[in-house]
C-alpha cells in the first residue's frame, strides 16, 4: 500500500490531486507547521490579464500548525474570492456545475484554516472521481528528520511505501531502505485544455480545470496511476 501525504492547501492545483491519485492512501497532515505566505492559505485562479491570487487572512501565532492556524473572519476575504471566482469564470461551460457548492463551502466559518482546506480539497477530490482512502496524522511520532516524519507516517497507516510530490527532494532515500519500506516519486505531466484565452497558464487551482473541462477531468485522473 503506497501512502503520500501532505499539509492541506487551500484552493490546490491539479498536481496535488495527481499524487492523491497515484496513492492507495493519503494522509493530510494539519499538525504541520503553517507557513503564511506559501500555498496553505493562498492560491491562484485566472485574472482579467494575468494569473490572480487568492489569500485567506490568518490571525498569527508563532510556530502555529496549520490546525491551529485561526482565519482572520474580521476581513472580508470570503465575498472577495467568491466575486473573483465568479468574475473568472461565470463565462466558462461548467461554472454553474461547480460554482453553488463552492460557493457555499467558502462561505461557512471554520474552526481553523486547515479545515477550511480540507472541506476544498474533499469536494475537489469528489468532483474529480478520487477515491484514494484518506487519513490523518493524528498520533504520527515527531522525529529530528523530515524523511524521518515521513517513515512514521508510513508506519501509523501500515504503508508499505511512499509517494513523494515533483519537488520534495529532501528525501533520504537511504532511510526508507533502512526501514524495510519503497519509495517512489509523483511523475506529473500537467494537462493542458482550453481556458478560452489565447495562451495557456499552468500552475492554476483545480478549480480552473474543473470549470473549463467538466466532468471529463474526472476521465483523465482514471488514467493517472503511474508512478516510478
């Protein structure tokens, strides 16, 4: 059984539900420290002549996971990024398909940034047919290592093996041998489609697929299975 794991992010691009969807089992992992600034509460989605971030205030607390990371409700980014989302994409073929439900989703208050995301990251996951089991780091050992944390991830959900993202290579691929388990690295070719705009822009949240492609996304992840 191949597990990969990861913080959950907010709004991810398509290449966080590939390395879902190349795994037996994902664990997200809240517990993690939040780092403002990075993908956790941030993301892009397409803007009138350029990409558009997408950033969800959080109230800061030093060393914070992201489970912990409280959302700063007092500004009102949630009418800002529905507006945004409609404003991109109220033209594109399967906007009213997604939009409602997501709509609805950033709507709601959350208990924690990390909840926020993971309630994104289920949808997203249900819209594109992912039905990779799904865990979480509650009771996974620290360790003075990150590929030390990431054999006791393997171990808490009995993996055989783990499944590491394009750019995670900090990995200590001597550890992993050590501790009798495999590892394997994400190959992710990102797909291309039509956005209706002349150039095509990678890197975008999935929600960008989602909205130009359909249903259909969900035909391309059934042959996404490949790993090294």
């Amino acid at each position: 059984m191949i597990l990969s794991g990861h913080q959950p992010n907010y709004l991810p691009g398509i290449v966080r539900f590939h390395k879902i969807a190349c795994s037996d089992m994902f664990m997200f992992c809240p517990r993690m420290q939040f780092e403002d600034g990075s993908w956790h509460n941030r993301n892009y989605i397409a803007g009138p002549t350029r990409p558009l971030l997408l950033s969800v205030p959080v109230k800061h607390g030093h060393g914070q996971s992201s489970e912990d990371a409280q959302i700063d409700y007092s500004q009102p980014w949630q009418r800002k990024h529905i507006g945004s989302i409609r404003q991109a994409y109220q033209k594109r073929p399967f906007f009213a398909l997604y939009f409602p439900v997501l709509e609805l989703l950033i709507r709601e208050k959350y208990a924690s940034l990390a909840r926020l995301n993971i309630a994104l990251m289920d949808i997203i996951m249900t819209w594109l047919g992912i039905d990779t089991s799904i865990t979480f780091d509650t009771g996974v050992p620290e360790s003075d290592s990150k590929t030390g944390y990431l054999i006791n991830m393997c171990k808490r959900a009995c993996a055989d093996g783990y499944l590491s993202g394009v750019n995670e290579t900090y990995v200590n691929l001597q550890q992993f041998k050590d501790a009798g388990l495999s590892h394997s690295y994400q190959k992710f070719v990102h797909p291309v489609y039509d956005q209706g705009t002349p150039a095509f822009v990678e890197n975008l949240s999935a929600i960008d697929w989602l909205f130009n492609v359909g249903p259909q996304a969900a035909e391309v992840v059934r042959e996404w299975r490949h790993v090294d």
